[in-house]
C-alpha cells in the first residue's frame, strides 16, 4: 500500500511539474504569434487552446481520420493553429522554433498513423485546412491548389472548368491535397499518366526560417526532395502548381466480383499475369476481401475487380475478352460516364449520387483502422493466395487493395522524383482493417502483423519495400525528440530505396538542425 501511495505520489508530481513547463511554453509561444501577425491578418481566431476544452477538442477531432489518435494528449498538445494567411504558417514556424516546441503539419488528417497530429513531446499542429484556394487555367492545363484542400474539391474545381481535364491522384475525396501530392499519390490514371508528383510544375514552401519560396527560389534540389519525400521534412507545403491531363469524354468503369466459390483464386492468379500489360488506357484494381458467405456465420473471400478504362465500353469488351475472358465481364456490368463522374464510383459511391458529397468534410473520425503496404514483383501463386485467405479469415473486416503498376510508370525512372516505386514492381499492395471498439486495437495490430508476415514470402525483400503515404510506424520510427541516423535508415530505405541518401543530403542543406522532424522523418545527413 505505502508503495502505491509512493508511485501515485510521484505520478502526481510530474503531472505538476508538466503542466508547469508546459504553460509558460504554451503562453510565450501565443503571444509570439500575436506579435509577428499584422492586425490586417489577424491570428487570434484561428488560434485553439485547451482554455476552452471545448472548441480545442472539436478543433483536434474534425481532421483526426483514425479514431486510434482521437484524444488529444493535453499534457503535450499546446495549441493549434489553424492558419488563414500565409503570415499565420510563417508565424507558427518561427515562434515554434524559438520556443523549442515541435511542429506537426496536417492538411487532410488522413495521416495513417497520427503522426502529423501527435507526438511525446510538447508541440503544436498547424492545421492547413483554412488554407483550401484553387484556381484553373484550362488554356495552359494547369492549375494552382493549396495544401489544405480536398482531392474532392480539387476535382470539382477542375470539372467546373473543363469536362475533358483532370489530374491523376487519389480516390478518397477527403483527403488533403498537401500531404497526398508531396508523398506520391496514386490513383487510377497512373498507369496512363503516372502519379501526382510526375505533374507537379511548381510549389510554395515555407522553410525553417519562416521564409516563402518557389520553386526557382528553393533550387531543384528542395523541388524533387519535396516530390515523393514528404514535405513535412522539409517545411511547409502552402500549395502546388500541377498540370492537368486530357481525358476523353466518355470513360467507362465497372465492378465485378469473384467470391472462392466462383473460382476468385483463380482469376486473381490470372488477373496479376494480365493487369500490368494491358493498354495503358485500362486500369483494373483488384480487391480480395472478408465477406459473409452464403451460410449463417459463415465467412468468406470476394475479390472485387473496380476498373476504369478511357474510353468506350466496345473498346473495353473487345480487350478484356481477349485478354482477360477468365472475369467474364458483362456489357451490363460496364457503365460510361465522364471522368468527373468516375470519381464518384471510386469513392465507392452508388451510381447517381449527387457530385457535391465530394465538397463534404467529415467532423468527426471515423473507425479505427490499421494499413500496411507491400511491392510485389512477381505474381503471387495460388498457394500464396490461399495462405492470404486463411489469415484474413480471422479477422471480421480486412482487404487488401492490389494496384496495378505497369504503363507509363514503367517508363519513368525511379530518381525522376523521391518517389521510386515505378520499373520492375507489378502491384503495390495496401493491407486495411478496420474495427469499432477500442478494446480490440491491440489484437487487431497484432493480427495485421500476422497477415503482413504470411506476404513477406511474395513481396520484395532487401528491403521489403513500403509506400510513404500508407504509413506504417512498424516498419521502423525514432522517438518525438530525437532522430538517429541508423533508426532512420530502417524505415527511409524501404520508403525511398536508394533515393534515401539524396533526401538526407537535401535536409542536411536546407534544415540542418532538423526542426521539421517526427517519428518518421527525413533526417540530415552530409
């Protein structure tokens, strides 16, 4: 009992002793912000504090995707800013480097392990999503989008302004426009046109003295770092300018399913000899996931094959039935539409849902939920498969999305960008779980380990490779406060293989002293 009291004792006082430290920091690094903003921008609205729980809590959740990071830690989270002007990002990085307090950027929050939002130790989040302009210029096919808008918002803008235009990212519309192009997002239109950061022109970047910068201001070293290696190593991405592509005005998708049943080993076997070769204009995800069988509780795999094609659907037919028959896919099964119109249907809404859901933004998470990512280079075989299916039918709700390289990704060098995932892979594989009580978090980590380690034989090893924008803090991290060299090599090479030592020279150049750091940074090195 005397022992308890003791440890509750001590508890107590380093609770004292934090709150302490930590509410000077938090009150010298408001009024700096106050002091280094003009009262033609004023920053005191978008400034959240735990003063008011309130409104600091509902500022931390509204862009807090993953429900395992929705509690704050408030011993540790000082404040956030919610920047309107570009004075407000200048400030925060400034008076956060002055008060010894680390940074963290979000833009969509889709960050997978909260690493944008969290932290051990006392920091702040600048919150980008105020900062959501876009502007189109359909005669030069380019167009300038700032860092906290959605792909949604994106996509609707670009619509509105040309029905044959579009970029090539990802599906989910909620997610930020900052974080997703600097990672190297993907989407359906890689293998015609490759990936975000293959578009990107131009950017502004704030750098760790509070300075703006260009692309012909930051030098071209900074400009490929930033393209595919996480901006948040480097600074603060305020938007990017990217040029858009042609597409046609009919476009044509469809899903069709495969349950074990229906032979969907099979066909994904024959599926992953096929997908990669296909005419660049044809893009076929394939989907194996937990589904309930046709017994009560009873359980089992559907692989769902979503594709999108540019063009019609008699062009699509003629391919698929002489190349890929073993899917039997059905004219009725296909569906043309606008590109515009398509981003819909990948966001896996019912055909006819009204295009404005993509402006809505979520204010709340939504479930807890685990990723983890793999390249493959050679075609799985059905053993391999089945040894997948056994693991995922432990869990209740788990999938794996195999996305397809092949195309122009083939033709693009690896040290074109950070980005180097293109010749030599066939699939990019995303492993997802999701669950409803936080209870189960712990045995749902373990279980996804489970399934990642049954892969390791089919995927790429030395190193096994890993895709920067599905984070894994598995795969290798350093603590909040510090960042090793050897620590970072871990996880750096198997982000960005051998692109890793230029990063490292570039952060040495332009943040020597590694303000912008997290657990899975970019760390300098000369």
């Amino acid at each position: 009992m005397k022992a308890a009291l003791s440890v509750l004792c001590l508890v107590l006082l380093v609770s004292v002793l934090e709150a302490a430290v930590t509410k000077p920091i938090s009150g010298s690094f408001v009024e700096c912000l106050r002091y280094r903003t003009t009262p033609e921008s004023p920053i005191t609205g978008a400034i959240f504090t735990a003063d008011n729980t309130t409104t600091f809590l509902s500022s931390y959740v509204s862009y807090t995707k993953n429900k395992r990071f929705s509690s704050p830690n408030y011993t540790k989270l000082l404040a956030i800013v919610a920047a309107k002007h570009v004075s407000h990002v200048q400030a925060t990085v400034i008076c956060a480097k002055t008060n010894g307090i680390q940074l963290r950027t979000r833009s969509g929050g889709h960050d997978y392990e909260g690493l944008s939002y969290t932290s051990s130790m006392p920091f702040v989040i600048l919150d980008m999503f105020n900062l959501r302009s876009i502007t189109v210029d359909v005669s030069s096919k380019k167009a300038w989008v700032q860092a906290g808008a959605t792909l949604g918002e994106l996509y609707t803008k670009i619509n509105e302004a040309s029905q044959t235009l579009a970029f090539p990212a990802g599906v989910c519309p909620t997610v930020g426009a900052g974080g997703h192009i600097s990672g190297g997002g993907f989407g359906n239109l890689m293998r015609k046109f490759g990936i975000t950061v293959d578009h990107v022109v131009d950017a502004q970047l704030i750098d760790v003295n509070g300075k703006l910068f260009n692309r012909a201001t930051m030098g071209e070293d900074l400009f490929w770092a930033i393209r595919g290696g996480g901006g948040a190593s480097f600074g603060v991405i305020l938007s990017w300018k990217i040029n858009l592509v042609d597409v046609p005005n009919i476009l044509t998708v469809f899903k069709v399913t495969k349950t074990l049943a229906q032979g969907g080993t099979d066909v994904l076997y024959k599926w992953q000899l096929v997908a990669t070769k296909f005419p660049d204009d044809l893009f076929i995800r394939a989907w194996p996931q937990v589904v309930k069988g046709t017994k009560r509780g009873e359980k089992t795999i559907a692989v769902v094959f979503f594709a999108q094609f540019l063009g019609p659907t008699d062009k699509l037919m003629a391919i698929m039935n002489q190349s890929f028959p073993e899917l039997g896919l059905r004219r009725e099964d296909c569906h043309e539409m606008s590109w515009f119109k398509t981003t819909l249907f990948w966001a896996d809404y019912p055909v006819g849902t009204r295009t404005s859901i993509l402006l809505d933004r979520p204010s709340s998470p939504g479930e807890f939920f685990k990723s983890k990512s793999d390249n493959v280079k050679k075609p799985i075989p059905k053993e391999g498969l089945e040894k997948l299916w056994k693991t995922m039918l432990k869990f209740n709700f788990v999938w794996i999305e195999f996305n397809p390289l092949g195309g122009v990704m083939d033709r693009i060098p690896a040290t074109a960008t950070a980005f180097p995932h293109r010749r030599g892979n066939l699939f990019i594989l995303q492993y997802s779980t999701i669950w409803l009580d936080a209870k189960a978090t712990e045995t749902k980590l373990s279980m996804m380990k489970e399934l990642h380690d049954v892969a390791e034989p089919y995927v790429s090893s030395n190193p096994r490779e890993a895709f920067f924008n599905f984070r894994d803090i598995d795969i290798g991290s350093n603590p909040s406060g510090e960042t090793s060299v050897d620590k970072a090599k871990i996880y750096g090479y198997k982000y960005f293989l051998g692109n890793f030592k230029r990063l490292m020279q570039v952060k040495a150049k332009y943040d020597p002293e590694n303000f912008f750091k997290n657990e899975q940074s970019i760390p300098p090195f000369a």
